[in-house]
C-alpha cells in the first residue's frame, strides 16, 4: 500500500506546494498597518526625495568658488549674511562672497553649492573664518537623491517593513495596496491527544502540534482562524474540516500515513477535496498530502511533533508566505561546516537539527522525528541530500536559518 504512493524528492514537493499558491487579492490599509504584509503594487514616486537640496550638516552655506585656495595659513574670511533653520520656507539668495549660518534639513539657499559642517568653521564676529577649500556638492543632499520623481520606489512582492514605511511616508503616501493576509485553519487529529491542564489518561498525550504550528503560522507573518481538533473517526474528522470553511489555507495534522486508522484522505475525498497523496523522501517528514478544496490548499503534515514543524517550515511556510504574496519566500541559507559527523538514512534528504554560528553547524545530540529537545534551543536546518549515510566532521552543508525574527 505505502509502496503504491510516489517517492518524491524533496525539492519536486515543495515545487507542486508553491504552485497550489495564487496570492490572495489586494488591499489598502492605513501605511503603519501594513508592516509584514506583501506589497500588491509598485509604488511609483510622485515627487522626488529629498524635495528639494538641503543641508546635510549644521554649517554654512557657501559658494564653493569662493573658498578656493583657503589654508590655515591663508584662510578665507566671509561675512555670514543670514541664519536657515530646517523648515524655513522663505529662502533668501546667497550672493557671492558670503556664507549663511544653515542648519541641517535647511534648504540649501540659492546661489549656494556647499555646505561646510560648523567643526570647520571659526566664528569671529559676524564672519565665518574657513582654512580648506571645499568642492561644490559638499554638504548637500540633492533633491531626488535618494528616491527620482517618477521612479519606482518600492516594488510589488516586497515585503514591507520599517524602512519601506520609512520611504512610503517621506514620499507623501498615506495606505499602500497589499495583498490581503492569508487565514489559516488548523486541524490535529487523533484518539491520544487532550488539552493542556487536562487529566490524561493512560496512552494520552497532549496536543502539542496544533499550538505549536499556530505559533509557526504566526510566526510566518499570518492570522489563525480556528484551531480544531478531530477523534480518529471519519465523521468527527468531516465535522471539524467543515469548520474550516473561509480559511485561506488548511493545515492537518497527523492522520496522513497509511494506517488503518488515519482517515485524513477518506475524510478529505469525502469533502470533494482533490488529493495528492505523497511519500517525500525525507526525514523527518515522509507522509505529505496537498489537496484543494475549491480554491483553498490543504497541506496535511505529519503528526511525530519535529516532523509536523520541520515539514511546515519546508512547505507549509513558503505556501503560505506565497498566499501572502511575497516574493521571497525563502529563509536565508547559509553554507556551514559540519563540527560533527551526522548518520542518516542513505536514500532520503536528511534535515538536520542544530546551531549554526559563525560558519560552523552544530547538530543536536538526537536527532529523532519525535526527539523535540532536536529542535529547542537551536537555529538551523542542515540539509543533507540523498547519498552516503555518514557525513564526517568538516563535511560542507547549507544550513537554513530559522532564528532570524519575523514580522508579524
Ligand atoms: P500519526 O501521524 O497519526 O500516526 O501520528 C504520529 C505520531 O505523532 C504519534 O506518536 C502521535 O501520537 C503523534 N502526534 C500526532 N498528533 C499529535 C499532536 N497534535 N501533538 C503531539 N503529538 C502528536
Ligand atoms: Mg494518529
């Protein structure tokens, strides 16, 4: 029965996972609450930025001809005419051979080219007193240096932060059109699993997955709608897919491999969901599905606690980033040392648990689909691509870093 599912490499699963993904429709929302959502549009500069030349320093606005030739031993004397604090509008021409007192953000006075910062300068009543000749430009922060009036400023897919809210409200913008964020819905199953606080009874656990992956999702920059949770039996398990109605995008957990008693496929078929059943050939992680239920993906994850979160973070973070419509929906990946010898199974992509630092990866002591201490406390996932079953010490792995801190 196993053997009938598709053995699929790692790198095909989560190409058929990003192309179940069509990011959602736009938005316009108020710019600061835009952080972390994905930009649906190019935001085109209507202005330039800065809008107009102005000083970069507190100093003095000059003509930078009429500095040439100054030395220590030879300074230049020039009368200061008038004093330019940032936000003045009446700016007053500088004739030549004088200087004004500027502040910085001051417009840069007509007639100046340069602005020479007050450390250099000597105060002798009512003249600026300069011992270095300057060149034109100093001083100054030119109007559309940084952004062109007409140029494109941010681009759509890119995901807004400070800084893009930075620049969007330098230029005057006052919402952005973003993709709407993905909502998520979240189903485990199975007879074992109880609330935390609960009494367990013998042969119970707690449901550890399904806050755990709430987290994930959060983390990953997106809202939960509902957190479910299903007995093994078809129809508690219909029951609470039902309440899934109006996700974005529904996750289940555990249920997904072949045993008699995992009826996620029944109950998913039973919905009229399409299904793709696969065996990933990986570890931690293996037992995958990817179904549609009308325009909505469904991604069932395995239930062994490190395979349910390390499956998320391969397929399900980048479906759902994708839904968001981010361009970049990648962690970063660096490439690191091994400090020791990791065994794996020869045929499968290994994702090793482990710290990452400074060049060097570190894996966890135990490396079990179940061994959660593999994934606390550390940083990285080392993949390891199908091939030889010992990886010695030294040995070169890219390493996927997950510690970096997300918007959401
Ligand atoms: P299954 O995929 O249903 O065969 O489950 C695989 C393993 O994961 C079993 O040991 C389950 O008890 C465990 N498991 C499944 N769901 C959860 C959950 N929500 N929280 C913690 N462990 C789980
Ligand atoms: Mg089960």
């Amino acid at each position: 029965m196993a053997s009938a599912e598709p053995l699929l490499s790692v790198q095909e699963a989560r190409a058929r996972v990003l192309a179940a993904a069509v990011p959602l429709p736009a938005e316009r929302l108020p710019i600061e609450s835009c952080l972390g959502s994905a930009l649906a549009q190019d935001l085109v500069a209507d202005r330039p930025l800065p809008a107009f030349d102005n000083s970069e320093v507190d100093g003095y606005a000059v003509r930078a001809s009429d500095l040439a030739g100054a030395l220590p031993d030879r300074p230049v004397s020039l009368p200061v005419a008038f004093e330019l604090a940032a936000g003045e509008g009446a700016v007053r021409r500088l004739e030549a051979g004088r200087a004004a007192r500027v502040f910085t953000g001051a417009p840069l006075p007509p007639g100046a080219d340069a602005v020479v910062m007050q450390e250099r300068v000597r105060r002798e009543a009512g003249r600026a007193i300069f011992e270095t000749a300057c060149e034109a430009g100093l001083g100054v922060r030119r109007a559309g240096e940084d952004v062109a009036a007409g140029a494109r400023a941010l681009e759509a897919g890119s995901t807004v932060g400070p800084a893009e809210i930075a620049l969007a409200l330098a230029l005057g913008s006052t919402d952005l059109s973003v993709h709407r964020r993905p909502s998520v819905a979240i189903v485990t199953t199975g007879d074992e699993l109880f609330d935390p606080g609960e009494a367990l009874p013998p042969g119970g656990i707690f449901d550890s997955n399904g806050p755990a992956l709430a987290a994930a999702v959060r983390a990953a920059g997106v809202t939960i709608l509902g957190r479910h949770r299903a007995k093994d039996d078809p129809a508690a398990l219909w029951a609470a897919l039902e309440r899934c109605r109006g996700a974005d995008l529904v996750l289940t957990v555990a249920g997904v491999s072949v045993g008699e008693r995992d009826y996620v496929r029944a109950a998913l078929e039973g919905l009229g969901a399409s299904l793709d059943f696969w065996r990933v050939a990986m570890r931690p992680g293996k037992p995958l599905a990817l179904g549609r239920w009308g325009r909505v993906p469904i991604l069932c994850l395995p239930g062994n606690p490190v395979s349910c979160l390390v499956t998320f973070e391969l397929f399900g973070r980048p479906l759902v980033r994708r839904l968001a419509g981010h361009r970049e929906v990648e962690r970063p990946l660096v490439d690191a040392e091994l400090s020791a010898a990791v065994r794996k199974p020869a045929d499968l992509a290994f994702f090793c648990r482990g710290r990452w630092e400074d060049g060097r990866f570190t894996p966890a002591p135990k490396q079990g689909s179940g061994i959660l201490t593999s994934l606390v406390g550390q940083n990285g996932l080392a993949e390891i691509p199908p091939g030889p079953s010992e990886l010695p010490a030294g040995s070169r792995v890219r390493v996927r870093l997950l510690g970096v801190p997300e918007l959401s």
